[in-house]
C-alpha cells in the first residue's frame, strides 16, 4: 500500500447480539489503528450490502471480508489475523 494513502473503509449494517440491524463502526477499531498508526487518512463510509467490509485505496477494493469476521480492536497476529506487514498485500475473497 502506498505510504501516507488516503483509505476508505466502506461498511454494510450488521446485527450484533441479536440486537437490530445497524452500521456499526465497533468492529472497525482496531483496522482503523492500524491503519492511523501506520500514517494513513482513514474515512469511514456507510454503504448498503449487509455484514461487508471493504478498504478501498485510490479508488480500488484491496481487501474486503465479512464484518462479523473482524474481532473487536484484536491487533495480535495469529493464523487468522496477520501481522500489519503481510496484512493487506493480497486481496482475499469474502468466502476465504
């Protein structure tokens, strides 16, 4: 990703503890950490599509993933979840 980007991080409604569907912007947290941390200009856009997210960089979807796939501010590497280096340098499928 190219150093100091503008990123946008579009997010769907999702139902969280059987409570109603909403945008919610909890599970975003720690992506959005990261992502600051690492020097990027981070804008959050709702968009309509339940449970995604996605993370555009200059106009172009470099990652995206079910919403309820993202643990709450969990920054520690683990199988599931990379360090921020291998992070995004490709682009999964939703169903991966």
């Amino acid at each position: 990703m190219p150093k100091n980007a503008v990123v946008t991080l579009r997010y769907g409604p999702y139902s969280a503890v059987g409570l109603s569907v909403e945008h919610r912007t909890f599970r975003l947290e720690g992506l959005q950490a990261v992502l600051a941390a690492d020097g990027h200009l981070v804008t959050l856009e709702k968009m309509e599509d339940w449970n995604v997210v996605e993370l555009k960089v200059n106009e172009e979807v470099v990652f995206h993933c079910n919403i309820k796939d993202l643990e709450f501010g969990n920054l520690s590497p683990t199988p599931a979840h990379p360090p921020r280096s291998v992070a995004f340098s490709q682009v999964p499928s939703a169903s991966s």
